[in-house]
C-alpha cells in the first residue's frame, strides 16, 4: 500500500478503530483509481513520486469516506486525472 491506515486515519482526523475495515477497504480502491488513471498495474508506478501520488490516493479515500452516500465519482476522477496528469501516458 501507499498509504497506512495510520497515515489515513491522521489525514481524516479519525481517532477511533471502528471504521478500520472500510478505510482498509477505501485505501485499495483508491489506490485500484489512481493505477487505472495513470494506466498501469504495477503500484511501483505510484511508488515513483510517492509525494504526489501518496497525495493523490488519500484524496480519493477522503473522497470516498466522506462522501458514501453522494458521491459525484465524475469530480473525484477529474481531480485525480488532475493530479495524476505527469504520470498518464498519452493515448491508450
């Protein structure tokens, strides 16, 4: 992983083990987003600018934890696309 539970759950300002299961869950679906939106499988990928992607994978899971129920998962991948724009290959 990118992010550790405790890195997340600092970033959420979480205080609490009872979400521990879904953040888990939000870190490796984040993390699934940002692969698909850089176009590759291998997290090494990721791992190469940990800074910007690192930020890009907790802004996904903010997104996710805090939007269950609304979430416009069209803004959420702009804004990552955004982020991500430097490690996107043109084309497919």
């Amino acid at each position: 992983m990118i992010v550790s539970l405790k890195e997340v759950k600092n970033y959420l300002r979480i205080d609490f083990d009872d979400d521990n299961k879904l953040i888990y869950q939000l870190i490796d679906t984040a993390q699934k987003l940002c692969m698909e939106i850089v176009r590759t499988d291998d997290i090494a990928v990721l791992n190469a600018d940990k800074k910007t992607c690192k930020t890009a994978v907790l802004y996904a899971v903010e997104y996710l934890y805090e939007n269950r129920e609304k979430a416009d998962h069209n803004e959420m991948k702009l804004t990552l696309r955004a982020l991500l724009a430097n490690y996107r290959p043109e084309g497919f």
